[in-house]
C-alpha cells in the first residue's frame, strides 16, 4: 500500500514545507527506507503541483536522503549500520566539544528539557521522543557558545532521526537515556568540563551501540518481510 501523505493547506510557496513534510515521513517511516516514490504521486497526495515537489526532492537527495531509482522516480536511501557507526563517531565528537564548552561557561540548561523527555519515553510517541532527545543536544550545542557546532550537527541529525525513528517504532527507547542526559546536565552546570565531556562520550558510545545493533534487527525483519510478500 502506498505511503499516505497529509494535504497542505493552499499558499504560493511549498517548497518548505513540503520538504518538512517529506523529512518527517522518511524519519518516522512512513517513507520506508528503500521506497520508490515519485514527483507526481506525492504532489497528489500533498494537492500541490509538482515544481515545489521537484525542489523538495532535490533538497532531499542533496541531503542523501533520497537516491535515484532503477527506472523512474528515487528510492528512500536504505539504512547502512556502518554508515551510521561512522555518523556517530563524528556526532560524539561535536557533543563532546559542545559539553566541554557548555561546562567551561557554567552553563544551565533548562530543567523542563530533562523532564520532557522523561516524559516522552514513557510514551509511546516516536517523534516526542526524537524531538525531545534533540532538543537535549541542541540546547547543549547552544550552551557551548559555538554556533559553528550546531551548524555541523545538524545535517548529521537529519540521518540520526531516521535511525532512531526505525528503531524506536519496534523496540522503545533505552531506558538509561535520561539519567546519561541528567548526569551530563549537572556536570555542566557545575562547571567540570572534563567529566561533562567524558559523560557524553560514553553515551554517544552507548546510543551508538545500541541503534546499530537494533537497526540490524528491523533490518533483519524488513528483509524477512520482503521474502514473505514474493
């Protein structure tokens, strides 16, 4: 069955949001990795024409998230565990650097972000708890100083929602996420940069661990499926 695609309301400008839209869609998995798509469906189901469609997709595919298919229209960029041991590898090393900073400001982040997410993975909402997770790291990146840090996350955290949204839509969310985020907020807030960097390391290494190991199960289920349907 074809993905379905809420309608956008009328203006003369899509190409925002139906980028936002197509985003959101790949990163929560109603564009399952490996989907064909194509310009003229989705500007169907969306009730725009197809030039802010076209733009969108470009953006997509200059992001990697999207890749030409055999034939006509693109592919949702399949998942590659070691694509994304890499990715992390370079994430933990922005995280690091911004809890190092953060701490060296004595910087406070905002309690409600802990207890939001304690909330949120309580839930059985993905995108409550990707958007909670990242607003986590954003308000560190913040806290840093350094607007260059959140710049470079960023296009990262476009493939990490992805795999965090395979992965939470069949296995829930790591149960110790939030005491690593609440330990790392108070060794900034006290001002120790070496222990906020050292703590956000070994939970970059933990998440990084424990969403390639998981996304070699969906992976595993995914393909399981596709020999089911021949």
């Amino acid at each position: 069955m074809p993905a379905k695609l809420l309608k956008l309301q009328a203006r003369t400008d899509y190409v925002d949001e139906v980028y936002k839209v197509l985003l959101d869609a790949i990163s929560f998995g109603t564009l399952a990795p490996g989907m064909r798509i194509t310009q003229e469906d989705i500007a169907e189901q969306l009730a725009v024409s197809r030039s802010p469609v076209l733009q969108a997709l470009r953006l997509l595919k200059k992001d990697g998230l999207v890749i030409d298919a055999p034939g006509r229209g693109l592919l949702v960029t399949p998942l590659d565990p070691a694509w994304i041991s890499h990715l992390y590898e370079i994430r933990g090393a922005l995280d690091s650097l911004a809890a190092h900073l953060a701490a060296g400001r004595g910087a406070k982040l905002d309690k409600t972000i802990i207890a939001n997410g304690r909330r949120a993975s309580r839930s059985d909402d993905v995108k409550a708890m990707i958007d909670a997770d990242l607003a986590f790291h954003n308000a560190i990146y913040a806290a840093s100083g350094n607007p260059l840090i959140a710049e470079t996350a960023q296009m990262h955290w476009v493939h990490l929602r992805r795999v965090m949204g395979a992965v939470l839509q069949i296995s829930g969310q790591r149960k110790s996420i939030w005491n690593e985020h609440a330990a790392i907020a108070a060794a900034i807030a006290e001002g120790d940069a070496r222990r906020a960097a050292e703590l956000t390391d070994l939970h970059t290494a933990n998440a990084r661990r424990n969403l390639v190991e998981r996304l070699g199960l969906v992976l595993g289920k995914q393909n399981d499926q596709k020999v089911e349907d021949m």
